[in-house]
C-alpha cells in the first residue's frame, strides 16, 4: 500500500512539473493554464467591479500601448490580454492575472516616471504570470494545507476561495485584504524574465535599474511601505542580480 503512494505521489509530481520559460527551472503545478487562466479571469471580473476605472485618455493609452508591445513579445498565444489604469493614486501597485489580464493603479504612476518605467513594471508583472509563479505559490500552499485532491475540486469548480487564493497569490490584496510577498526566487526570475522581454519590446533594460534604485530610495527610511514594495521585497542584491543579467538581456535590445 505505501509502494503504491509513493508510486502515485510520483505520477501526479511528474504529471504537474511545468517549466519555467527562458530561466528553463522545473515548477510543480497542481492545476491546468486552463483552469488558472479561468480563476485569472474570473479574479479579474472582480477587480473590476470593485475598482474606479481611469478616464485620463492620455495615461490608459499609454498602459495599453505599453502592455501591446511587451504582450507580443511575452509569445502567449492563449493569453486574452488586457490593460487597464485604475484611478486609486493611494495604491502604489501593479499585477498581471493569469491569462493576461493587467491592471496598473494611477499610484504606480510617479514611480514610473516615464514610459520606460511603465515597461520596467509592465514586464516583471507579465513575467510573474507567464513564469506562473502565482500559481506555484498557490499549490505549494495547497500542498502544505490541504492535499492536492481537495485543491483539484476548488479549482475545477472555481469556488470563491479558489478565486481568493489566486487573488492573493498574486499579491493582490484588494477583495482579500491579505498580501503575500512572491518568494525571493520568484522576484529575481522575474526580473530576469522581465528584463529579457522588456529588451525584446524594444525597451531599453538599463531602465530596470535606475526603477529599482528609485524604489529602494523611497523604502528606506519608511515605516509604512506600500503594496508593490511589500510584496516586491527589495534590497541591494536585486539590484546586483539585475546588473547581472543585463548584458544577456541587452543582446535582445534593438531600438
Ligand atoms: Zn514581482
């Protein structure tokens, strides 16, 4: 009986192991891009019944323009994508719902200084989706919490807790009110990944640390530090890691 769990658990690790694009590293998912990209829409209908859509013409075609060209790069063929700017200066944040579904607060706005900045965040969030990190962290929680059968059923029938858990998975906290920071791993890969695609859009990837640096300046000496830097841990090392791989990301670059 227990040679027959084992053999089982090995199955369904091997059925689940995914991988990561460009930085190739083998992730267990317990659950289909279908079934995530659904819970990533259906998270997104509700963002959008919560949240004050922006009607400065000017700034939502800039996101868009932004989210278009790093969107073609990003080479996600089932992705539905959409950009939209919600009018909240007080929130400094961004995200990328599984199945391309993007969303920038006007409070984000400052930091990016430029349309470059815009890439620079545009394409980590977009980076965090396609490298599914999200979804990782979601079945490592279930793993540890649940067991993967009762993770399967909430998932298949999209169960407002599966809904929250993709929410907060992704470091949203607006319908759940909880924010998990991405691990350390999942924010380097995504720098990297986001440096890469950001390049391939045309956008110069030094941007990338002249953002980071802007964000470590407004850390410090913060007590109260907002949404994208609670769940974006920076320090000094991200930036290092950046530096690192910009000559790669830079054979990319082709204004
Ligand atoms: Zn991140």
């Amino acid at each position: 009986m227990k040679k027959l769990l084992i053999l089982f658990s090995l199955i369904i690790f091997i059925l689940s192991c995914a991988t990561v694009p460009y930085s190739q590293r083998k992730s267990v998912i317990l659950f289909s891009s279908e079934q995530e990209m659904s819970l990533g829409e259906q998270a997104f209908a509700e963002v959008l019944k919560t949240s004050r859509i922006s009607e400065d013409k000017e700034k939502v075609e800039l996101i868009k323009r932004v989210g278009e060209r790093i969107a073609k790069v990003a080479d996600q063929p089932k992705y539905k994508w959409e950009f939209i700017l919600i009018d909240d200066n007080n929130t400094v944040n961004a995200f990328c719902l599984p199945g391309g579904k993007v969303a920038f607060y006007t409070g984000i706005l400052p930091l990016c200084q430029d349309e470059d900045g815009i890439a620079v965040v545009m394409a980590h969030e977009i980076a965090h989706a396609i490298a599914r990190h999200g979804a990782e962290r979601m079945s490592q929680g279930m793993i540890a919490e649940l067991g993967q059968n009762i993770v399967a059923l909430a998932v298949e029938k999209k169960t407002p807790e599966a809904r929250k858990a993709i929410l907060t998975a992704y470091g949203l906290g607006v319908t759940v009110g909880v924010l998990l920071p991405y691990s350390r791993q999942h924010e380097y890969e995504a720098d990297y990944i986001g440096l890469i695609l950001m390049a391939k859009a045309g956008y110069d990837p030094n941007k990338a640390v002249e953002f980071w640096q802007r964000m470590l300046k407004l850390q410090e000496g913060k007590t109260t530090i907002p949404e994208f830097l609670s769940t974006h841990p920076n320090d000094k090392n991200r930036i290092e890691n950046i530096k690192k791989h910009l000559p790669e990301a830079l054979k990319y670059y082709n204004p």
